[in-house]
C-alpha cells in the first residue's frame, strides 16, 4: 500500500477521535432521572399542564409563549386540559411555583448538557424553598 | 484538486504557518469577545459600527476585481487577461470570506445569525447584502473551480459556466450597490444620504479592487513561474486610473454640494474628517488618503510613467492605502459624526478589534493563498 | 414497465427522502401556535397609534425630570453604566441637542438652556424597523415600535438607522450595573449583545396601566391614541403649539412637545 503507515496512523488517529464520547464515559456512573424538587402542596398541587406534557412541551410552550407577549401582544394562556387562565410569563408565572432554579429547572438541563439561555435576562427569584 | 496545495517549499508554508498564527490569535481574542461582548471595542452608543463594518465596506470593492477582468475577456473577447482571470476570481471568493467575517464579528449575538434566514426580512437591506454576498461567493468558487478542473484535463470549460459567468458580472455590480445602500438609505445620517454613495462606491471598487490585484500577481510573479502578461499589466493600470478619477471626481462633487449649499448637516462630517473641527488622528488619516491619492494619481495619469514598472507598484500601494482610508475608514467614522444630537464622540479601534480583523483578514487571504496554489499548480502541470 | 436499476434507485431514494421528511414536518406542525389557547389580557388600554405629548411648561428643572427618568429605569431594570456605551430609554438634554436645525441663531434665553425629556418616537414611519434584518423591531398594531431580545442579532444596524439617537446597544453583560436590591423582579433585564429601547411600557398597557413615566409625571406627560380626535393628547395638540424631533425626515414621531 502506497503511505500505508500514514494512512494507518491516521486511520487509528480518526477513529480514536471519533469513538472518544464512548470511551470516555466508559465506567461511569449510571445514568439516573434527576430528581426533581417540586413545589410543595400549599403552593401549588398541579402545573398548567399534565406532568408528562409539561415534562415533554414546556421549551416549545415556552418558545411559543414568547412570540405571543412580546410580538402578538396576548398575554393569557388558556391551560388545554382545565381551561384555567393564566400569564404567559416564566418570570411571573412559571417561577412563581417553582422559585428554586437550582433544584428545578438546572436539574435536568444539567443532566442533559443543554444551557438554555433565558435566564441570562428573565431574573429567577431567590429560592423561598417552595 | 485540492492535493496540489499540500505540497510546496519552505516559503510556501512558512506563510501557511504565519497566517494560521494570526487567525489562532485573533480567533482567541474573538473568543475573549464573545464572553465579554463588543465592550473591548471602542465601539459606543453613537458609534455603533467601526472597524469590522469598515472592512466590509471595503472589501466589498477588492472582490469586484473580478469583473473588470471578466467583463473584457468574456464580452469583448480581450485575450490579454487570459492568465489573471483566475487569480481574480480566486481573490473574488477571499475577498468575499472578508466581507462575511467582518459582519459576523461584529454582531452581538452571532450565535442567533441564521435569525436573518429563519425570519427573511425583504425591506431590510442586511437581508439583500447577505443574499448577494453569498451569491457572489457561489459563482465565483463554481466558475473558477469548473474552469480549473477542465484545465487540467486540457479541455475547455463546459457551456453552462457561460451564462454563470455572464450573470457574475451582473451580480458584482449588485454586491457594490447593496452595500451602499447599507448605507444611503438612512435618514439623519448627512454624510451617508446621498445618491453618489453607491456610484461612489462602484468607482472605488473598480480602482482598489484591480489595484490590489495586479500587486498580487507582482508578487506571485516573484514567488512563481506564473506571468501575467505586459499587456494585461498595462491595461488594469488604465483600468485603474480611469476608475480612481472618477472616485475622486464623486468625492469632490460631495464636497461641492456640502460647501456650496452651506447646509450645516452635510457640511460638518466633512469639516471633521480634514480637521477642521473636533480634529483628531481621523484627520491626519485622511489628509495623508489625499497625498497618497494625489501621488498615485501623478504617477498613473501620463502614460510615460504609468508604464514605468518600477514606479507603478508605489503607485498602487499609494491609491490602495489612499482609498481604504477613504471608503474604510473615513466613511463609516464620518458616517456616525456629529451623532443625532449634533455632538461629536471619539472613536478608535482598540488593540482587540484589530486582532479581530487582521484573523479575518488572515482567513481570507489563507484561502486565496491555497486557491492561487492550486491554479499555479495545475498551471505548471499542464504546461509540462 | 421495465424496471431497470435505475427507476428503483430514484423511487428508493424518493421514498428515503420522505421518511427522513417525515419528523421534520411533525416537529414544524407541532410548533404552529395553538391560537386558541392564548388571548390578549381583559384589562388592557387599546389605541390606533399610542401617542405622548410632553408638556415641557412643566418640567423645568431637572428635579422635574429625574424622577419620570428613575421610575422608568426601575421599572425595566435598566443598568446604570458610566460612558460613551451606556444604556437609557428615557433622558434629557439641551434645546440645541433635541432640536437641531429648528432653532435660529438668536433664543429664548430660558428656552435655550433649558433640558427636555428624550426618548424613542415611536415613528409611524420608523427607520429602525425598515433596516432590522430579522423583524427583531417591528411594530404592533396600537403603533408602539416595539423590541424583541429574544430575536435580535445585535447588528445595530437599527442604531445606524434612529436619527433620534433612541437606541442602546449592551455592549456588556447589563446585571452587575444593576442595583440588585432595586431590581424589578417582575420585568426581565437584557443579555450582552442585543439592542433595548423604550417600549412605551408595553407590557403595563396590556395590563391596563399608563407608562411609568406618565404616572410619575403629575400630568405633566399626556398619553393617548393619535388616532382619535378626541383623545386627550389631540385635544391638548389642538390647543397648544407643539413640535416634534427632525419633521423633515419623514418619520412621524409620536411624541410631541409642547413648548
């Protein structure tokens, strides 16, 4: 093979790049659901929306939150399962139960490796311990 | 194609090697800008673009080059130009990776950029300016790719480069205008609202653009078996000279119609770029434009000493220096002086800033330096 | 039909290209707002064109101003920072500053040297959103030219663009120049890199309450629709002399001056 050694080399060097994630983790600790802190019952005994929607659509009720107050000037969402009102806002509304960032909502952003950056503007509340 | 540019002598990567140090430093420093933001400039409230949006502006022109080669060689079939054609396009696609880093570094938020896809906005000028730029982008590394590939299988380029490079043409008129109206269509800024602004910046590109291409093919020259012809050289001087005069001549018009109508607005941003009120280096900057334009006007208007090799390189540094100054500089700090309220607020650009540019400038020209090499390679391939 | 290798790669390949289509068609209809769930809140001011005549008879010293300036800068927690790069959405300066080119050689003395509020004019015809290359400034439908940070790419070419100088870029990440005691726990701050203005409080309208800075003003700032003639504010254009900032650029502030 004509710079085969080269291209060996360079072939061990790729694949060792490549599988880096696997070998890595390899002997980690087991992957485990966060535990959430959730508010307690005198706050609040139910979200907006079911645990599993909120759990799956909350980034996309979020982003969609967002263009409707500051773009379409509405500022009431309508829960779809009790047909509740509320604000549609994660400063006034969202935080309001769930004021401990920490042990709320980085829990599983943390585990998850994303960073979402709403709280580079909207203030999270100091945690009351709710 | 691309193999040709692994291989070369020590010249060949030493310059490699510089212009990757420069773009790791000004890449580390852009780094230390986004964690800070645009602070480390010596950007304010009042002036708002600078430095980076002054490369843009002129190496918008330094990528028209391109058509005032191609337009004689394609429609008038001037043979002349037959070597440097693709030095022109290739410097057309570095140029180009300028303009679109300068804009890109200097956004606040680059991370949310593709904003202006997701959320095409026709009436917004940025939105066309990023339109055209890739566009030109496009063409250019299509022509100049399919051209060489049929070089060096000895063959002539298939047709459909053609109309490609019929609409090409057309399309570096648009990158210019674009970029003007960037600039002529708002209101409040004296210095910037008026309808020479795109002619203007037409007549600069077509002066600086070749100008900094045929010192390109100087130095090529000197580093390779590459020529680009007496006869080429010859006529991108006159090329030059006549675009220089008309740039000069617009310029003077503005100059006529702030000092002879007397109206405050247009006469100030002039007054501060030659010094005559709040002088600060701007002014040294632009007297020194007007020397160095004057010099290479004397050394390029009477044939005899246009011809003059040895003379003509200086000439070109003289008009290159004299209309980056001009367009660059100039124009985007006289564009923001007096602010809306009348004030004048000082600005320079910091240490930071120009690491910065002189990372995208060292992109830019690290892609025309593997380009050239690839051509020049497939040049003398197929000339043995 | 025959069936050559070469119509099954192309049906192969279309039908690949359709699943593939597939998650991604799902996930964009997942994200079409569901309209039915979200209305304007009950409580709030409606207008054509929202529209603030400013008394300048009343506010004389800048006793007078500070404190329209500190309840809006509160109210949206807006950092205080020293220098060519910092932030305001409503301030003051001199005739010669607000007005340039309406004033002659010779003035009122106390005219002249006298401050006057500043702040975003809420154009009917605004620059700024003619420019933005993201529909990041745009305007609503009561004619508020209005900011979205969550869109904005901070390319400032709406700064390029405001002959009012109504604009802010944050150069810096805006919390440490804010007071954390005073802040506003309701109302967000800004990250690095976005343009802010004032807004002309948006979001108390929509809860049915008048800007902070007209509640502050004692009455001294008037704020109503343009659009009808019988609003307090075309009441108080029709019977005092009024000015705006630069007419002659074709604007059409929303903020008038009484002089």
């Amino acid at each position: 093979m004509y710079d085969g050694s080269k291209i060996l080399a360079g072939l061990i060097v790729f694949l060792a790049l490549v599988t880096f994630p696997f070998w890595n983790n390899f002997g980690a600790k087991e992957w485990k659901q966060p535990e959430l802190k959730l508010p307690p019952k005198e706050v609040a005994t139910q979200c907006i929306e079911s645990k599993e929607y909120m759990r799956e659509q909350h980034m996309k009720i979020l982003d969609d939150w967002r263009d409707q107050v500051v773009r379409e000037g509405k500022r009431i969402y309508i829960a779809k399962r009790d047909h509740k009102e509320y604000q549609m806002s994660l400063q006034n509304t969202c935080m309001k139960c769930h004021d401990d960032k920490e042990k709320f909502c980085d829990k599983c952003h943390t585990t998850a490796s994303v960073s979402p950056y709403c709280w580079d503007c909207h203030i999270a509340p100091k945690a009351k311990g709710n | 194609m691309l193999e040709t540019a692994l291989k070369g002598n020590s010249r060949y990567w030493g310059w490699i090697s510089l212009l990757l140090i420069v773009m790791g430093i000004g890449g580390a420093t852009w780094v230390y800008q986004l964690n800070q933001g645009l602070t480390i400039t010596g950007l304010s409230r009042d002036v708002s673009w600078g430095f980076y949006v002054a490369q843009l502006t002129y190496m918008v022109g330094v990528a028209a080059a391109a058509v005032m080669l191609v337009l004689p060689y394609y429609f008038h079939h001037y043979k002349a130009f037959k070597n440097m054609i693709i030095l022109a396009e290739f410097q057309a696609i570095g140029a180009i990776i300028i303009c679109m880093g300068s804009i890109v570094v200097d956004l606040g938020q680059p991370q949310r950029m593709l904003n202006v896809i997701l959320h095409p906005t026709p009436n917004s000028v940025l939105f066309w300016d990023m339109v055209v730029l890739n566009g030109y982008l496009l063409l250019n590394l299509i022509i100049g790719w399919v051209t060489l590939m049929y070089q060096r299988s000895n063959m002539m380029p298939p047709k459909w480069v053609k109309p490609l490079v019929y609409l090409s043409i057309v399309w570096a008129v648009s990158i210019h205008t674009v970029t003007a109206f960037l600039y002529q269509g708002l209101p409040g800024r004296h210095f910037w609202l008026t309808a020479v602004m795109a002619p203007r910046f037409l007549a600069s590109a077509f002066c600086a653009g070749p100008a900094i291409l045929l010192l390109v093919a100087m130095i090529v020259e000197k580093v390779s078996s590459f020529r680009a012809g007496e006869e080429a050289k010859k006529a991108m001087a006159k090329i030059i000279v006549y675009a220089m005069c008309i740039n000069i001549f617009l310029f003077l018009c503005e100059v006529f119609t702030a000092f002879y109508s007397g109206i405050p607005g247009h006469k100030h941003p002039i007054e501060f770029l030659f010094g005559a009120a709040h002088a600060n280096y701007v002014a040294v900057l632009m007297w020194t434009a007007t020397a160095l334009a004057a010099f290479s006007l004397v050394c390029l208007i009477p044939p005899k000493l246009r011809e003059n090799q040895k003379l003509l390189p200086w000439a070109l540094v003289a008009l290159v220096i004299a209309t980056y100054i001009d367009k660059g500089i100039g124009l985007l700090i006289g564009g923001f002086t007096p602010n809306p309220f009348e004030g004048f607020s000082f600005y320079a650009p910091t240490l930071p800033e120009i690491a910065i540019t002189a990372a995208v400038y060292a992109a830019g020209i690290f892609v025309i330096t593997i380009l050239y090499k690839v051509a020049l390679s497939i040049k003398e391939e197929t000339a043995a | 039909m025959q069936k050559t290798r070469r119509t099954f790669l192309k049906y192969a390949g279309v039908s690949v290209l359709g699943l593939a289509a597939m998650p991604a068609v799902k996930a964009a209809a997942s994200y079409v707002p569901h309209q039915v769930h979200e209305k304007p809140d009950p409580r709030e001011l409606h207008a054509k064109r929202w529209a603030m005549v400013i008394d300048t008879r009343r506010l004389n010293s800048d006793e007078d101003m500070k404190p329209l300036i500190d309840a809006c800068h509160k109210e949206h927690n807006v950092p205080k920072i020293d220098g060519p790069q910092e932030v305001k959405w409503l301030w003051t300066d001199t005739m010669h500053a607000v007005f340039p080119e309406q004033s002659g050689e010779f003035q009122h003395a106390e005219l002249e040297h006298k401050n006057f509020l500043l702040l975003c004019n809420h154009c009917y015809n605004p620059p700024c959103v003619r420019v933005c290359p993201t529909k990041a400034t745009f305007k609503l439908q009561n004619g508020i030219t209005m900011m979205d940070m969550h869109r904005c790419i901070g390319c400032r070419f709406c700064m390029a663009a405001c002959p009012y100088g109504a604009r802010s870029f944050n150069f810096k990440n805006p919390r440490p120049f804010l007071d954390e005691a005073a802040q506003n726990p309701e109302y967000p701050t800004r990250m690095r890199g976005v343009v802010e203005k004032c807004t002309f409080c948006s979001e108390r309208l929509e809860k049915g309450q008048k800007p902070a800075c007209v509640e502050a003003s004692k009455g001294a700032l008037l704020f109503g629709d343009l659009a009808d003639p019988n609003s307090e504010v075309r009441k108080a254009l029709k019977e005092n002399y009024s000015i705006v900032r630069k007419p002659g650029l074709g604007t059409q502030p929303s903020v008038y001056y009484i002089i």
